[in-house]
C-alpha cells in the first residue's frame, strides 16, 4: 500500500463508493438532493463528499475549512456519508484525476463511481486528462434543471438518471442572497449550514 499524507475511509474490501466533488461554497440543498439520489439509485456501499481545495475555474473561494465543516454538518443526515479533505494535503493546482488516482494508489480494490449534475457534463471534454479519467472510474449523471444529458463521446458508458429533474440552484445567487444584511433565513440551505455562515460572518 503506498503511503499518502491523508487516509480514506475504512470501506469494506470492493465496496462501490462514489464521489460527489465540488467546490460547496456553500453546500445546498441542491447538492444534498443529488447525494441522497446518489445513494439510492446506485447502490452505494459508501459516499464520500470531497470539497475542492482549489478550483481551476473560480478566482475566489471560501476558505477549504469552513466548507469541510459546511460539508459535515449538511451531508450528515445522510447515511453511509463521509466527508473527505484528500484535496488539502495533494498539490496545487488539483485535478479531479489526481484524487481518482491518490485513492487507487491506497485502495485499487474498490469500484469508484463519479457523481455528476447533468450541468457539467457539456464541459467534460475540456476537464484535465478527461479521457483518462474516463477509464479510471465509472460515472453517473442525474439530471439537472435546463442541462439536457447529452452525453460526450467519453462519457458514453455513464449511467444516466433523468426520471426526474434535481433543481438548479445557482452557487452564485445563493452566495449573493447569503451576503444580504441582516442574515436572512436562506430556503436553499440546511439550517444548521445557514447558522454555521452567520457564525462565522461568511459571505459578507
């Protein structure tokens, strides 16, 4: 087994995870409805939220603890989930292909399934080692409000879920509703998330 600077979950030998990744600034429900369809239509052993350290795309980002413990406190009604800060102790910049690839190097037994909102699936192609990536791991695509699931050329192989829509929350617009004073009640997230943001003065 090599040895990497963080551990995974102790996960039964060839248990079938999946990973939902993302930046989670801040988690919402949105995000919550996808992890609890996660693991009712793919038959999940575990769940494991990975928050981004970084992200390629966005300038700006909360600070990666406060959106761990977000993290924590809003997937936590969900069973068999965990919360992992793998991307904090791997290089920056990091791909969602270094984390697929830190986690085989610990544990190559398991059967890891990518979770993705029918959102980003237009932009796959143009993701770091997208092909590559493609052949490390399966993929499920749920359905997301205005996002079509037209599958790219890699993702062929992806199982789709589109019985129903998951909303389309914007990140954006929740951040901006967030940084209103006073701190109104937020509908988009869990409370505890929204008493977590005004503990801590996030969004301001």
């Amino acid at each position: 087994m090599k040895h990497m600077p963080f551990s995974l979950p102790s996960a039964k030998h060839g248990a079938r995870v999946g990973f939902f990744g993302g930046s989670f600034d801040p988690p919402h429900l949105g995000h919550m409805m996808l992890g609890l369809s996660f693991l009712s239509l793919e038959l999940l052993d575990e769940l494991w939220i990975v928050p981004c350290n970084d992200h390629a795309f966005k300038k700006t980002i909360c600070a990666f603890h406060d959106r761990m413990a977000m993290c924590k406190l809003a997937f936590s009604q969900l069973q068999n989930t965990k919360v992992l800060d793998i991307e904090h102790h791997l290089p920056s910049p990091n791909y969602t292909i270094n984390t697929i690839k830190a986690i085989n190097a610990i544990r190559p037994d398991l059967t890891i399934i990518i979770g993705l909102g029918s959102d980003l699936i237009k932009s796959f192609d143009s993701w770091h080692q997208a092909s590559s990536l493609a052949s490390l791991a399966q993929f499920a695509i749920f359905a997301r409000e205005h996002y079509p699931c037209d599958l790219p050329s890699m993702l062929n192989h992806a199982r789709v879920h589109d019985g129903y829509i998951l909303p389309d929350t914007s990140s954006t617009a929740l951040r901006e509703s967030l940084s209103l004073e006073p701190k109104e009640k937020c509908s988009l997230v869990d409370r505890r998330v929204q008493h977590y943001i005004n503990e801590h003065n996030l969004y301001s």
